[in-house]
C-alpha cells in the first residue's frame, strides 16, 4: 500500500498529522524537498508572527531568516543520514525581532528512499535562555561580590557559600555547605542567631544589622549583616539570603577616630587649664606678694628703728618674696607664656629659650627665621609646647651642654627641628616613641599634638646627639590672630 502512494499523497498523510498538532503552543512546518513550506500551523503564526497565507510556498529558510549552529549543508547531511536533526536556531519574525527556538527536523522519504518532506518542530527557548542568562549573570556577581553572600534554609543549614564568604569567614564551600550558620556564630551569640530564624520564618527582612562572628581559626570579626527571606512561588518562606559585610576596619578606624577627637579635646582642655592656672599664678599669689613686697618695703624704710635682729628678719623676708614672685613668674610663664598671645611664637621663644639656659646652664642656639608672621593658634601653641618638652628632654636625659632649635618654612609646610650633642636615646626606646608606646606622659603629649595637625616626627639619634625634626602641614597664608 505504501508503495502506491505518489508525493501528493505523502504531502497530504503528513499535513493531516501536522493538523492534528494545530493546537499545539510549538512551531509545527513541514517543507517539502526544496524546502518550501507546504504547511504551517496556528502555533508557527502565534510565535513568528505570519499568517499561513504568507507562510506556505515560501522557503523557510528565507521566510525566517535563519541562523544556524553550523553550516546548513552538513545538517542536511545528517538528516540524509539519520534521517532527523536536532539543535538551535535563531529566527527573525515578523516584526523583526529574533527569537532563539529548539528545533527538531524529520525527514518522510519516497518509495525510493529520497527525502519527500521534512517536518519540522520548534520550540521557543528564549525565554528560558534570558533566565538562564540572568541566574549566571547573578550567580558571577554573587561570586564577584567583596561581601559575604550566604543562602540557608529555615533550619539554619547552609545551601549556598560565595568566594568572599571563604574569604571573611575563612571556610571552604564544602567545609561550610551542609553546617548549620552556627557554624560562624560565638557561643555567647546563639541566642542572637535563634531569633534571626524566627524573624525570618515571619518573613521579616532584617537591614543593616551589626554584631560578631566568629572566623574558622577562632578570631572574631565585626560584621554588618543584611538578611532577607527567600520566598517559593506560593509566597511560602523557604529560606534565606544573608549578605555580610567585614567592618572590622570600619570599627577600627571609627574608634581611632573617637580617640583622635577624645586626645584633641584633652590638649584643649590641659591647655585651658594651664591658661587658667597661670593666671590665676600671676593675678592671685603674684599679686599678694607683690602686696606684701610693697608692706616689707615700708617697714624696712623704718629700718633704724628696729632691733638688729628684727631687721635682719625683714631683709631676709623681703629676698624670699622677691625669690618667691621671680618663682611664680617662671612657672606661669611655663604653663601658659603670655607672650604667645600677645606678640607670636618668635617672642615666646625667645622667651624661654633665655629663661630655659639660665635655670639648666645649657646654652641653646636658637635659629628662626626672620621674616616669620602670625601663625593659626594651634600650631603657634603645638610648637611651642614641642621645643619646650624636646628642651626639657635635653636638660634630663642627654647630659649635654648645647642644644640646638631650627624652625624654617616653606609654602604647605612647617619644619623643627631640636637638636643636642649628647649620649643618644637607645634604639628600642626610639621605637617604641615611633610606634606610640612610650611611656613618657610628655613625649606621648608632643606625638598627639603632632597627629592632630596631620604631621609626622622623625627621631635620628646616635651617641653623639640626637634630633628630633618634625614637619607640620599649613596652608600658603599665614594667619594672624
């Protein structure tokens, strides 16, 4: 019977089984042996947008301008072959736009084994594919991503660990995968843990939320913690997506700052004080001695009066008051120089540099520069206060006879340095200066004043002397106040 069948017949067996597949969402074709179409179904119209009409008797290729995985000639060759193929192709509708479909083609062969038509049925995958697409695109930036990205179930077990998450928490995928989120939390932090997972099962979204966990070696981490609830299509919570973030560094750089601010506001308030108790040296105490001078005076202008013994003991009064009122002035002026804040830095320096060499008998040389004006109040009193302690150092610990002070500047910068010739500081202890672990109350006060005006302290010493240079930052213009 089959025999008998001429190519019409075929044509005729093969479209009534097409029209069968009418219904069907797929492409459904069939294309004759030089690849016209010799049918073409209502799915074929619903996905590319022709009409049958406009379709049959068009050669498919050309009607749909297909791209094919590999040269059309070896697909012919297969289907010859094995009499089917299968692949993707990419197709143009009808508006223009392309869409990418799974194809399979069956050849139906004559009598005399040649290929009469081929039927051919495709699928549309692009769909697919963009979601395909997008779930790589996320699960590299997932990768990608510098935070730790962590998906678990309802129960806590770990479904999901990115590179970044091995890197903060320092666990593997397959050492972390499979552990319940305990894994990373501090015993004393369970608690914490626990009531996530119950916010979570209530489908609460948790935003920003910091505490600590624990790395694999046993260190712990500050850490930011965002944590969403993965939902199933239903709108059912199945899980959830943790995204966390190392602030360690944060935390770190937030505390030295509430320290640089706590250490500046210490200076300010240790110099109020010193303002405050100088004076009240020089208008209180000083001022009743003076008082007391004057009264020590007017007796001694009645001198031949007294007994030589009573005399004697004004005399002596009056030297132990003038000594008295010459140690007032000293410290006052060491506590708060009055000149700093009256004429400028270049006075006050000189000031006490002339006092400095009396009272230690060590001769400084004294360098600045001439055409020096008003600086900002803050540095005026921080180099003040630098050569008074690196001179005090000078006068305790280096057994030298000179010293040297230089002050220079230059566009943006401020240099000082403050030298001597003697027995050197050890290297250890130059260190531990350096690296803010010196004890000395004064030395730790000079590297904090240092540090709040952004400048730096280098420290060259050896057995025939050291320096201390210190560079400050400044503006162009010099300020007066």
């Amino acid at each position: 019977m089959k025999d008998t069948l001429t190519s019409q017949d075929r044509d005729r067996l093969l479209r009534e089984r097409a029209r069968l597949l009418d219904l069907t969402t797929d492409a459904i074709l069939v294309r004759d042996a030089l690849d016209r179409i010799t049918f073409w179904n209502q799915g074929a119209s619903e996905m590319y947008g022709f009409t049958r009409e406009e379709a049959e008797g068009r050669v498919s290729h050309e009607l749909l301008r297909t791209e094919f995985p590999e040269p059309l000639q070896k697909i012919t060759k297969q289907v010859a072959s094995n009499g089917y193929w299968a692949g993707e192709l990419q197709h143009t509708c009808a508006n223009g736009s392309k869409t990418t479909v799974s194809t399979r083609w069956v050849a139906e062969r004559d009598a005399r084994g040649n290929i009469a038509s081929i039927l051919e049925s495709n699928r549309d995958i692009s769909a697919s594919n963009r979601a395909q697409e997008a779930q790589s695109r996320l699960a590299a930036i997932v990768e990608s991503s510098e935070d730790a990205i962590v998906a678990k179930d309802l129960d806590g077990t770990i479904i999901n660990w990115n590179q970044a998450a091995q890197r903060i928490f320092g666990y593997a995928p397959e050492e972390a995968i499979g552990r319940h989120i305990t894994l990373i939390v501090p015993p004393d932090r369970l608690d914490e843990e626990l009531n996530i997972l119950a916010s979570l099962r209530r489908g609460e979204r948790i935003d920003h939320f910091e505490t600590v966990r624990k790395r694999k070696d046993g260190t712990l981490l500050d850490i930011s913690v965002t944590i969403s609830p993965v939902k199933d299509s239903q709108g059912r919570v199945i899980g959830a997506s943790k995204v966390a973030r190392d602030i360690t560094e944060r935390k770190r750089l937030a505390l030295l700052s509430q320290e640089a601010e706590l250490s500046g506001r210490l200076l300010q308030l240790q110099d109020d004080e010193r303002r405050r108790i100088a004076r009240e040296l020089h208008d209180g105490a000083g001022q009743l001695l003076a008082a007391l001078s004057m009264n020590i005076a007017a007796i001694s202008a009645e001198e031949s009066r007294l007994s030589p013994g009573v005399a004697r003991n004004v005399r002596e009064s009056r030297s132990l008051i003038v000594q008295a009122l010459s140690e007032i002035r000293t410290i006052s002026h060491l506590l708060h120089p009055p000149l700093l804040d009256e004429v400028g830095l270049i006075s006050a320096l000189k000031d006490y540099v002339s006092g400095f060499g009396e009272r230690s008998n060590i001769r400084v040389n004294l360098d600045l520069p001439s055409d020096l004006e008003r600086w900002p109040r803050d540095v005026e009193l921080s180099i003040f206060r630098i050569v008074q302690e690196c001179l005090t150092n000078v006068h305790r610990h280096s057994g030298s006879a000179t010293a040297g002070v230089h002050l220079s500047h230059k566009p943006g910068e401020i240099q000082l340095q403050v030298s001597d010739r003697g027995r050197g500081i050890q290297r250890e202890i130059q260190y531990k200066i350096l690296a803010g672990r010196s004890s000395g109350v004064g030395l730790r006060g000079m590297r904090e004043r240092i540090r709040q005006l952004g400048g730096g302290m280098q420290i060259q010493s050896s057995g025939n002397g050291t320096s201390i240079i210190v560079v400050l930052p400044i503006d162009g213009k010099e300020i007066a106040t």
